[in-house]
C-alpha cells in the first residue's frame, strides 16, 4: 500500500482492486492493450510490485483516470517506476471531460511521491501521450508506425508498397506455407520455441513461457491477445503476438526462423493482422517499437503507415541519470556473448535476466 493517497474537493486517489472495472474503464477510454490487468499479472508473475492507481469522482466514485505503475529493482540495471514494464506504450488514461487535465496531474504527482517512496533511479511513463505536470521530461527514442485500418481491407491493401504485395501474394500462393491463428496452448508451445531461438539469435535474454502463459489465460478468452503462426511444412517459421484494446491492435512479439527468410512468410503473417484489424472494426494498427532507420524500420515503413514517435515522459526523483540503451557498446557485448551460450542455458537463464530490465 502507498504511504499517502491525495484527496481534493473533486477527486480521490486510490489503488483499483476490481479487475473487471478497470479494464472496461481502460478499453472504453481507449487505453493501449498494455494497460490491460492481463498485461499487468503477467509482469506480476515475476514478482514485481505493481500498483492500479485511479483517480475517482468524489461525487459518484466513478473512475476519471487509471495509471498502472511496476517497481521493477536491479543491482545491475537500476531501480525504476515503470507504466509499463517490458512494452512500449502505457501510462495514463483519462475519461474524456472538461477536467481530465486535474485527474491527470494528481496521478502524476501520487507517482513523484511512490518514486520517493520506494527511492527509484527514475519514473518512465513509455508512450504516454500528454503530461502537463511540472519536473516530468519527454523523451523521444523510439519510433513506431501507425496504420488506419477503419478505411477497410482493400484501401489498406492499396497503401502497402508494390513489392511488398508481391511477397505477400507470392508467400500465400506457396502450398508448402500455412497460415494459422492459434487456438490451444499446444500452439502457444510452439510459438515458445521459436520465440526462444529467435530471442537467443538476437542476443537477447528471453521471457518466461509463465508470462506467456498469463497473457493467453487473461487476454486470448475475451480476443484481446491473438497468436498467429506461419508453418511451413508443418514447422513454424514464423509468429506473431497482436494485443488489442479499444481501437488499436498492437502489434508484439515477433519471431522467425531466418533460414527461411526468402519464403517471405513474415510479411504475409503481418498482412494477415492489417487484413484483420480491418475487417474485425479496429481503427488503427501500431507496428510496435523500433530504431528509426533500421531494417526492421524499413520493412514495417513499407506497409503504408505513419511514422509516430513515442513520447516517453520521465522524472528524475535525484541526480538525472542515463536511461538504459539496448543498443550502447556494453550491451552490445553483452549481446554476443549471450548468443554464444547454449539455448538450454540461455531458456533458464534469460527469464532471470530480462525481468530486472523491464524494457
């Protein structure tokens, strides 16, 4: 429990313990899938502190504004506030009213004192979309792109780029490839697997199939998480997680086999979810985080969205320190090592390893 909650003549500040208001609240008000409590137990699942801070009508007790918050503490990476941990885009949603800004800025200030609290590094709200609170700093570091998907199907077909229809076209045509969403946790297995090669290719410690897990047993039931799978052959060479809440789907969780590149299973697997969001009523499709400039950049800038920065908005409780780069020359080295280990040491170890990073 927080030391201090705020209270004003409109408003009180309290923790959410109803799961199911919180995210009719969340997906009414068009909050990223990564607000979702699903989201929220499986960063539980490795231990982390979590809070579902709200900001309530005094007059009807009714929520005006949500922000889930994770303490996510490591000897080697810090102590840090997070919203969320371990995606992209989160922070603070608000109810559409005249006095949306008053609930906001006392979320706000409540985590400047649970950042005192708890004495974290630094807070970062990641992709958080407007702050007006003084001593919070925006930062952009990363990119995604954006495609309207409420023109329907055919108009987002037309606005993918020449030669990426052409692999699309030549990938679905190819009797050897199969495409398939899944539906069982036999499926989620086999997703795991490749997730774990692809994780271990590209240096980089890996989740638990637990967090997986929690996301399917929370979000797969009600079509808020869909997984999606490419076979060849009966083999899968490709996956993909999409998340969805109000009028978004996110895109996360990407993986392949890179012997079978040249099948173009990937960007077939990537229409399949324009296709759906589409046809399923979405307005929008986010393409996830990336470096602006980078191959990944440009195979998703290919698909006819737009490029969107994220604001990442943080607050330094001390000194400013340095936020952690993925991409700095001590992880870099970090990152060939890793590759060097075994995949059976990298599955115990990674989950281990990738829950004190939170990013």
């Amino acid at each position: 429990m927080l030391d201090s909650l705020q209270t004003t003549e409109q408003y009180t500040v309290d923790e959410c313990d109803d799961r199911r208001a919180w995210n009719e609240f969340v997906d009414r008000n068009d909050g990223p899938a990564y607000n979702h409590w699903g989201w929220s137990d499986a960063v539980a699942s490795y231990g982390h502190d979590r809070w579902h801070l709200v900001a309530r009508e005094r007059a009807s007790d009714e929520i005006a504004a949500a922000l889930p918050l994770y303490h996510v503490e490591s000897r080697l990476f810090g102590s840090k506030l997070l919203s969320p941990a371990f995606a992209e885009r989160g922070g603070i949603v608000c109810a559409e009213t005249a006095q949306a800004s008053k609930a906001r800025r006392l979320l706000l200030e409540q985590t400047k004192r649970l950042a005192a609290e708890l004495g974290v590094d630094y807070v970062s709200l990641r992709g958080d979309r407007d702050t007006d609170a003084a001593e919070f700093d925006v930062k952009n570091r990363y990119v995604t792109f954006r495609r309207a998907t409420d023109v329907g199907a055919d108009a987002v077909w037309e606005g993918v780029r020449d030669s990426r229809q052409r692999q699309i076209t030549q990938a679905a045509d190819n009797d050897a490839l199969e495409f398939r969403v899944a539906d069982s946790m036999a499926d989620l297995k086999t997703y795991y697997r490749l997730y774990l090669r692809t994780m271990h290719r590209h240096g980089s410690p890996a989740h638990s199939f637990e967090f997986f897990e929690t996301l399917w047993d929370r979000m797969q039931a009600d079509g808020h998480f869909r997984l999606s799978l490419i076979l060849h052959e009966g083999e899968a060479i490709n996956g993909m997680v999409d998340l969805s809440l109000g009028s978004t789907v996110y895109q996360w969780g990407v993986v392949n086999n890179y012997d079978y590149r040249d099948l173009n299973g990937g960007s077939l697997l990537l229409w399949k979810s324009l296709e759906r969001a589409a046809e399923d009523g979405f307005d929008a499709y986010e393409f996830g985080r990336t470096r602006e400039g980078s191959g990944v950049y440009m195979f998703k800038k290919s698909f006819g969205g737009t490029k969107t920065w994220y604001d990442d908005v943080h607050y330094f409780p001390g000194e400013t320190v340095d936020l952690p780069d993925p991409e700095a020359d001590k992880y870099e080295r970090a990152k060939e090592v890793w590759k060097r280990l075994p995949l059976t040491v990298t599955r115990v170890v990674g989950p281990q390893v990738r829950k004190q990073i939170g990013i």
